[in-house]
C-alpha cells in the first residue's frame, strides 16, 4: 500500500483529524497544517504522528493553492 493510501486510510478511520489536513483547490494534493501543534487531541495521543508520518506540511494561500499551483496560475 502507497503511503498516501495509508494516509487516507487512516483519516477515514479517524475524520476528527481531517481538520488537520490541507487540500489544494487546484491539483488536489493533501498535506497536513505546518500550523498542527506537537499532540492534538490528548498529550498522549498519537495522532499528530500518525498525520506527519502519511503527510508532508502543505501552506495553503488565501484562494486554497498550494505553492506549485499558485507559480502556475500567476503566468
């Protein structure tokens, strides 16, 4: 299993964390917050690994690009 379908999986078993993840409006690429603090939900919760270990941070604009997207809209 790819580790982006790991990933999905893993917010589907778990959708009170997709709050945490990102998804440009354009390529559709997922990437968690940069902003996600160290523990989300309890301090002893795994969640916020579990996220960093599937996703990669993704910055988001104010449209909901991602930075590649956001240098190809702008030519």
């Amino acid at each position: 299993m790819r580790k982006v379908d790991e990933g999905e999986e893993y917010i589907k078993a778990f959708p009170h964390f997709k709050k945490w993840i990102n998804e440009c409006r354009c390529c559709h690429r997922k990437g968690y917050k940069p902003e996600m603090p160290e523990h989300i939900g309890n301090p002893n919760s795994f969640g916020s690994y579990f996220i960093r270990k599937h996703f990669k941070p993704l910055s988001l604009n104010k449209d909901g690009l991602c930075e590649i997207c956001e240098k190809l809209v702008e030519y």
